[in-house]
C-alpha cells in the first residue's frame, strides 16, 4: 500500500520559466537512468525479494523515494513551462503554444501533456520497462542499482551546468545528495550481504569448479598499444580472493572460422554453393527449367 503526501521531499521551484531547459530536463525523468528508471527498477526489486527483513525493507524505502523524485522532477517541469517561452519569442510568435515550440519547448509537451511534463527522455523517446534490471539475484541487482546511481549522478551534474536559475540549482543539489548516499547505500548492502554469507546462495560457488578455471584469471590485450597491463589490478589478488589476473598479450583465437551453416530454402537466403551460384567457369545450374524475374535477366544477358 502506499500513501500520497502533498508535499514535495523537497522545493521545486524554478525563478523563471526555461522551455529549454525543461526539455532537458525530461532525461532525468524517462531517460535510461532518469528516476522513473530506478524507481520501477527498485519497486520490482523488492516486490520480488524473497528475503524478509531488512535488505527488502532498504529496497522499498529507497524506491518509494524514488517516486517523490519523478514527483519533485515533473513539477520542476510544469513550472519551467508556465508562461513560457519568453517575451521576445512571444512577441515574435502571437500564438503561445507555438511560440513555446519555438523557444525550445518539447512539441510533446506542448501537444501531448499540456505544458506538462511527458515520460519520455530530452529526445522524446517513450520510457520503457526494459531499462530495469530486477533478477531476484540481490548481490547483481545491488551492483546494477550502484551503476544506475552513479549514471544518475553524473546527468544530473552535467544539467546543473546548464542552468544559472537558482531554483533549478537547489533541487539539483538536492538530487545530487539523494544519488550519493544511494550509492552508498547498495555498496555497503553488498558487502553485508557477504557478510551476512548470503554470497554463496546469490552467486553460487559449486559454479566457480564448473567454470573453464584456465580462463578466469586473464586478461586477453587485444587492443594496439593498451596499457591494461601496468594497472593496480595485476599487482594484487583479485577481488574474488581466489587468483591473481594474467595478461596475454596479442593472444590467439581459441575457435574455428565463423561460418554458418546454409538457409532453409524457405528463408531465400544467399549462400555458397547455391545453384547457379559462383564464377561463369565454374557454376552450376540447377536443372530444369528456370523460372522468375531473376533467371530471366540472367537469360538476357548470357
């Protein structure tokens, strides 16, 4: 069950309207990593925890949160949309919805929503369910929300650069806090969920002895000139405290050519060997009669 404040987590008030920046500021809404993305990403993942107790109730508040964010970021919008664009693009322009389009303002917005904010990103592609990542698995899903934070983190930064609106500013810095300690938050429920040795069960040991163990510990350079070699990583035991990384350099392909087997004739496809098919020495026609708008351009100039 969830319950509705009025209220927002925290201001959204912009000092000016900035169609622009409102468009932009969609990617943080329904973009891959806007706020709709972790919110639903979490939801699912708590929906689906199978784990009682405090690792699902972190799941939860953090989600619920996150709904407040999407909140705080389409109110955001709508204002910047208020009486936009503004008055020199107004005058040039009598009609206000057009003028808006003109001073920058997402068609969608000014067709779709009526001067409000759209799930869609700054481009106006429709948000989709496919940007979450809820497995059940809680150790993968933890590093996948950490990754989601993080590129959260950095759009948000990079909109706080574009904008000098003070309003705008603050809910940003806001934002910005909120990513850091969720960000925190799943790093530290990972390393407890070693600690607690929830690990075995969520990345299941018995799989480490059926892994090709001769390919576990290297790192293949296949890139002209790379460095990979002098990092940090070479010097010490791995993460998973069970080897140390090898580099091999310009190393050889393990598999044989990559060719595939001929279509069913169904599919039409071209492949070698097909009637007709190969060098005017060489090819053989199939027998028979030739049928078709290809045989007979083939037959016009033979």
């Amino acid at each position: 069950m969830f319950r509705h404040d009025k209220r927002l987590q925290f201001e959204a008030k912009p000092e000016k309207p900035d169609p622009l920046f409102a468009k932009k500021l969609q990617e943080l809404i329904g973009g891959a990593y806007g706020e709709m993305t972790v919110t639903m990403q979490y939801l699912f993942q708590g929906w689906n925890c199978r784990i009682e107790g405090k690792y699902k109730d972190l799941i939860m508040d953090v989600a619920t949160e996150e709904i407040g964010h999407v909140e705080m970021l389409a109110t955001m919008v709508a204002r910047l949309l208020e009486g936009a664009p503004s008055d020199t693009t107004a005058e040039a322009v009598r009609d206000p919805v057009v003028a808006a389009v003109v001073g920058g303002m997402d068609v969608q917005q000014a067709i779709v929503s009526g001067g409000g904010a759209t799930l869609a990103d700054s481009s106006g592609t429709p948000w989709n369910g496919k940007y979450i990542v809820a497995s059940g698995n809680l150790l993968a899903d933890f590093y996948a929300n950490v990754a989601a934070e993080a590129q959260g983190r950095v759009q948000t930064a990079r909109l706080y650069a574009m904008t000098d609106d003070p309003g705008v500013k603050e809910m940003l810095k806001f934002n910005l806090a909120r990513d850091t300690v969720h960000q925190n938050l799943w790093l530290a429920a990972i390393e407890e969920l070693k600690e607690d040795g929830l690990e075995g069960a969520i990345a299941p040991n018995a799989l480490f002895d059926e892994e090709n163990q001769e390919h576990a510990d290297t790192i293949w350079g296949l890139s002209a000139g790379s460095t990979a070699a002098q990092g940090g990583w070479m010097r010490r035991t791995a993460p998973d405290g069970q080897r140390r990384l090898r580099y091999l350099e310009d190393p050889e392909p393990l598999g044989g050519p990559a060719s595939v087997p001929p279509p069913r004739d169904s599919l039409y496809g071209t492949f070698a060997g097909a009637p007709g098919q190969g060098s005017e020495k060489g090819a053989q026609r199939a027998p028979g009669p030739r049928q078709g708008l290809t045989d007979k351009v083939k037959d016009a100039f033979d």
